[in-house]
C-alpha cells in the first residue's frame, strides 16, 4: 500500500471522487538496466538512453529514463496507491489523453519514482460499467518538480 492514506472508493459512486487527489503510489526504483530492457523491448535503445558512457558526454550529464517507460508504469501506479475500486472486478488499458513529459529524468546511479493520482472523469456507460480517467504526476525523488503529466483512461467492470 502506498505512503499516503488512500481511501476505498466504489464504481458506483466514483463520481463522488472527481476531482480529487485519490491517493499516491508506492516508489518504484529504476536502473540502467532496466532503462536498457525497455529500449531494446521498444527497439528505442538509443545511446541518449542505453549508453552511460556517451550520456556522460550530454548536456544532462548520463543517460535518461524513456518517457514511454514512465508512462508505462501508470497501470502499476494505480494499483500500488491501492486505488482499485472494492466493486471493480476488472479494467481494460482504454488508452491516454493528455501527455506530457515535463522534466527529463538522468538513471545515474538509479532514480525512485511515484505518481500521485487524481480522480479526473468517470463516464457512466451503462450496467455498471465506467470510463475512468485518472490524473498522473509522476515525481523524482529529491527533485522540485514533475517529471511526467499524463491523462490514463480505463475502462471498468463492476463485480
């Protein structure tokens, strides 16, 4: 369960919850190599990512976790800050709005990564069934501002 006190919510009352912060993920620790397992997954290993020695030689000083890797680990945020829903039986990856990578993000030795997790949007579509649309910022230990901005929609069952 994540750091902060995130409450149970339901389905079928989720609109209840618009607009509020819904809780914060646990940390999750990233290293080069796993930095170099995504890049060759998403055949993106390029050296700005992959290459510590030619990172060193960059503006920011090492290589740089890929934004796609952040927005990845939005399906494991949500689940850590232990934000499944007690009449949810299941969600489908329905896909991201808005997306930003605001900060680029240097591995070095390893970072540490959390989201905080907002409550944006619930579409009711019937049969108990919601569209929900989460807010995630995406912060780096010990540094002031968000690395990542995104819109992460899934699409509920209820139990």
């Amino acid at each position: 369960m994540s750091e902060t006190n995130s409450k149970p919510f339901r389905l079928s009352n989720i609109q209840d919850s618009i607009g509020q912060l819904l809780g914060v993920s646990d940390w999750v620790d990233i290293d080069q190599i796993q930095v170099n397992v995504f890049g060759e997954v998403t055949r993106w290993a390029k050296p700005g990512h992959c290459d510590p020695e030619y990172g060193k030689t960059t503006p920011y000083g090492g290589t740089l976790i890929h934004g796609f890797h952040m927005i990845a680990l939005c399906s494991y945020f949500f689940e850590s800050a232990g934000l499944r829903p007690i009449d949810g039986a299941y969600s489908l990856n329905y896909g991201l709005d808005k997306v930003r990578v605001l900060n680029p993000v240097v591995i070095g030795d390893g970072v540490r990564l959390r989201s905080h997790v907002s409550l944006l949007n619930a579409v009711d579509k019937g049969n108990g069934e919601r569209l929900v649309t989460t807010t995630h910022q995406v912060e780096v230990e010990g540094k002031p501002d968000y690395a990542l901005y995104a819109e992460y929609l899934s699409y509920w069952y209820p139990k």
